[in-house]
C-alpha cells in the first residue's frame, strides 16, 4: 500500500502524456482515515469511467455497532450511506473538465426500496464504498491536474460527510434501521397470524407517475375494513393498525379506476422493505409472493404444465413440454409451474394481465366446448387445491368473471380506493347462483428433473486483430437496464418479471447466468441444482464470489423467484 503523497507525486509525473499512462495509478493508497483503491482504470476518456473504492474502518468512522449487528441492519445501513454519498457525490461530478467522461463521479442511485448492494456493503470491521470516476483528459492526453481535484479536494469532503457518524443526521439514520427492523417483524408476524400479506392504515399506495415510484401527493390514504383489521406492537413503531390478508384465496374487485391494480401492485413490491416516507413502508408480502401474468412468445424448456394442459390435438407431451413460442396460456401455466419450482408460497395475479381461456371457462362454452374436446384446465379449478394440497395462497385481481367468487376464501371490494369486504355478502349469492359441476382431473403437483443445457459454442475463435485463438470465447454481458440482458448472443426477456423493480438486479442476473454457463451447466445438473449452488454463495459471500479479482460497484442481489425466472428464459436446446 502508498501513501496518498505518492499518488499525488504519480499524478504530477504522469500529466500530459498519453492516456494509457493513467494505467500506473491502479493500486491502493492511504489517505487520512480511509483507504482509496482504484480497481480498474478506463481505456480512453470516452470508455466506461474507472472503477474506486473505498474502505473505512468502524472504529474511524464511529457509527454505532448496533447499526451493523445482523445482516438486515447491515444492509439497511449500507443503503442509508449510499444515498448520503449519492447526495455529495452530485454536487461534483463534472466539476472537474476534460473530454468524454472526464470528470464524471458516478455513485448507484437508489430507488424507494432497501437492496442488497455491491456499491455500500457493511463488514464486521469496515465500510466498503465502490463507484466510478472519469479520469480526465484532454483529447486522449492526460489531465491529472483535474483528477488531483477529484481525489483530493472533492472526494475528502464526500467521504468525511457520508461515512463519519460525527457528520451524519443521527436522527435520520436510526429512523432508516429502525424502519426496515419494523417491517421485518410485520414479515415475521405473517405465518404466524395466518396471513399472507398486511396493508397498514394510511399507507400511501398510489404512486406519482407511471415514471416515478415516489408517492402521490393529496391521495385518498388507506383505510382497512374492520372486519379485516388486526393490530400490531412493533419494536419501534410502536401499536401499527391495518387490513390483514388471511392465506387461502384473495379476491380484489371493484369498478375501474377504484385502485384494484393499485393495491396489487403495492402488494407485489411489498417483498421489498421500503425507506421511510415512502408511503408503503408498513405495506408487508410475503417474502417468496411471485406475480405472474401470460407472456405470448416466450421460451419454455422441460416444464410439466400438466395440471392445466393436456390432450393437445398435437399429442405434444405436456409433462415435459417445450416451445420456442408459447401462447398466452401456456405461457401462464408454465409461470405457475415455475412458480411452485421457486418455493412461491403466493402467487399474485391480475385478470387485464392474465390468459382469459387460461383463468376461466364459464357455463355456457363449457356447454359448446365439451371437456374431451378442451385440452385447459383453468387456474378457476386449481386455486382451491393449491392451496390445500400445496398451500400456495392466491390474490387476484378480477373485473369481468364472476366465477372466481365461487372459490374465494375473502373478498375486497375497491370502492374509491377504499377497501370495503365484500365476503358475506358475496357468499350469499354465490349459493343463489351457483357454479355447475365440473368434471376437473385429478390434481397432481408437477414433477420436473430439469437438466439445464447450454449451447455449444466453438471451441476457438477469433480476436480483435483477426488472429485465431484455441480458448472457447468468453461470454459478455450487456445489460438493458430493468428489460433484460444480452447474454454472447443470445437475448434474456425480462420485461414481463414485474417484481424485478432496478436495473442492477438485472445486471446480477447477468452476472449469475455468465456465471453458470462458463462453470456449472454441463448438461448433468438441474436448475434446482444450480440455483442451490448460487443461492448458497450469494448468502455466505454475496456478489463477489462471481467476480474474477475486483468486485464492481453496479449489482444488487435478487430474489431467488427472479433468479429462477432468469434462468426459465434462458433459451437452451
């Protein structure tokens, strides 16, 4: 290690010559009460910046040990200081000039929600602060004069105000754990009362645009119907009040534009814990809560969809089928196959997003189409036994067919934004109109032993300058932001997994399937196998196992019912 004086005498000796000069500064170096490593320095100042680090120890910084005691406060942590040194961060980048990225300090920007992130990550003894910095230039001559700003005038003064606890609002920061340890306990709370979601009164579920996750101003706060209110002693909130979603079968109707989708969409990002203010901090799911809609087009490999399809006029085998293209049913019935795969203990749906043959099929086509004649059975007469054979609970969201109240264990009613439950009543009616039999078949819980392929690739190929080389190509990743990944190239469609809510979730679902690919698929073992095998890394050492040296700022870890849904559309032959 050097000391800071030594970089600095390095930046002077290395000012005006060509840019790949910059190359020498990568190393660590000590600074006054934090150690600065530049990991990996940019090719050229149109190139993506430089990746820094820094690393400050506990006793420097002075934060209270109770704020970093467990996992949860550590990440917890970790996200309140990246959104301090973001707000630094931003008064300076650009303020040093040059071409290209010259001068750019980029830190991750944080959504409303608390992530797991490799740009802050808390240890036992230190912080450990990753982001990138443009190396400045003019033209492809370096400028390290301005760099010299950047790491000695601007950078000092972030750090002292981001990560020392003398500089930090305390106040701010004990409300940012405090928050998050609250909604963990609403969390654990569920399996225990018999729930499997809770909405908390007064919480602010409209959002302020489609573009934006902040919450609406001068909204009609929620408001849980007695019937369904449950109370709760919380370790800092103190007595919390709210609606109380029992585990079975869920149904959320009402007229349009009265927040049916609205509360859904709270209730699918309600896995996630949540900043304080957000308006949804107290809205608490399930943890393993999996949305799923249809998805015409996509790729499904070796998955059993017999419980919903069989008899294709094809004599396709549904007990271990495959398309290059599924319809909108069968595209469903995978995703809830999957789903059970993943270990999703609810499952959240919403009818405008949703198969119509696949959800219902109603008396009089049951009269046209004869059961022999009907190769679906619809989710309508599977619910109950996923739940009771399964224990899979249900939330829908239903606009158009009655016939789901016929099923429904509880149902809310949006009467201007307002939860109203509707269950007795319905009851009633359901016996003065009731469903006739229907001849269902048995239900059986899939049965898949997937084995995960991957394509063959070459065994040599060729380089920049054209020069054959013996080594199989290394995969590459490109990410495009919360949509999907290119991964070599092949495209990953991510567009329909509603819960994956930042781009750098995507980037580490990248990161794990390259991961897979170059190391654990060989055509023996099965998802379940290689996601046990990711799963038990990401848990003991997050992210940076799977980086080759340095670990970059950019990732956050995902669920494992992403990392599944990832690997489902991951086209293979």
């Amino acid at each position: 290690m050097q000391s800071a004086a030594q970089l600095q005498e390095l930046l002077r000796s290395i000012n005006r010559k060509s840019y790949p000069a910059y190359k020498s500064t990568k190393g660590t170096y000590q600074f006054k009460n934090y150690i600065l490593s530049i990991d990996h320095v940019q090719g050229d100042p149109f190139a993506s910046p430089s990746h820094v680090s820094i690393r400050i120890r506990h006793t420097d910084s002075r934060i209270p040990a109770e704020y970093y005691q467990d996992t949860l406060t550590k990440i917890t942590l970790a996200d309140f200081l990246t959104r301090q040194f973001e707000r630094q961060v931003s008064q300076y980048t650009f303020r040093a000039k040059g071409s290209g990225k010259s001068g750019l300090i980029l830190v991750t920007h944080c959504g409303q929600e608390v992530l797991s992130r490799t740009a802050c990550q808390i240890t036992d003894q230190e912080i450990v602060v990753r982001f990138f910095i443009g190396f400045p230039a003019n033209g492809r001559t370096i400028n390290s004069a301005e760099l010299e700003k950047i790491l000695f005038e601007f950078l000092p003064v972030c750090v002292q105000k981001s990560f020392f606890y003398r500089n930090l609002n305390s106040k701010e920061l004990e409300k940012h754990i405090h928050t998050t340890q609250d909604q963990e306990y609403i969390r654990q709370q569920l399996p225990v009362r018999h729930l499997c979601a809770f909405v908390a009164d007064n919480a602010i579920l409209p959002r302020e645009s489609g573009i934006s996750s902040k919450p609406m101003k001068n909204c009609v706060p929620f408001a849980s119907p007695e019937s369904l209110r449950i109370t709760m002693e919380l370790p800092h909130h103190g007595t919390i009040t709210g609606m109380g979603i029992p585990l079975g079968i869920t149904l959320i109707v009402g007229g349009g534009y009265h927040g049916k989708s609205t509360l859904l969409n709270a209730l699918e990002l309600g896995v996630y814990n949540h900043i304080p203010g957000d308006g949804r901090e107290y809205v608490i799911t399930d943890i393993s809560a999996q949305k799923l809609r249809s998805e015409d087009g996509r790729f499904i490999k070796d998955v059993d969809i017999s419980m919903f399809i069989n008899d294709l006029p094809n004599k396709k085998d549904t007990h271990n089928f495959c398309t290059e293209d599924a319809s909108g049913s069968t595209s469903q019935a995978a995703a809830i196959v999957e789903g059970i795969q993943s270990g999703s203990r609810l499952f959240l749906l919403d009818e405008d997003t949703s198969a119509t043959n696949f959800m219902v099929r109603d008396a009089f086509m049951q009269k046209v189409i004869l059961r022999e004649k009907e190769p679906i059975t619809p989710f309508l007469e599977r619910a109950v036994d996923l739940y009771t054979k399964a224990g899979i609970s249900t939330i829908l969201v239903a606009g158009s067919s009655g016939a789901f109240f016929h099923i429904a264990d509880t149902v809310i009613q949006m009467d201007n934004y307002i939860p109203v439950d509707i269950t007795a009543k319905v009851k009633k009616l359901c016996r003065d109109f009731p469903l006739p039999a229907s001849d269902t078949p048995a239900f059986v819980l899939p049965k898949n032993h997937r084995i995960m392929t991957k394509a063959p690739t070459a065994k040599t190929h060729k380089d920049y300058y054209g020069n054959t080389r013996n080594q199989p190509e290394r995969l590459k990743v490109k990410n495009h932001g919360c949509d999907g990944f290119s991964l070599g190239k092949q495209e990953i469609d991510l567009r329909y997994i509603e819960q994956l809510i930042d781009s750098e979730q995507t980037a580490s679902l990248g990161l794990l399937l390259k991961y897979a690919a170059e190391h654990l698929i060989d055509g023996k073992r099965t998802i379940d196998e290689i996601i046990a095998f990711l799963a038990s890394h990401l848990k003991k050492e997050g992210l940076a196992f799977f980086f080759d040296g340095y670990t970059s700022c950019g990732y956050a870890i995902p669920r494992i019912q992403e990392i599944y849904s990832c690997f489902n559309r991951c086209r293979r032959p």
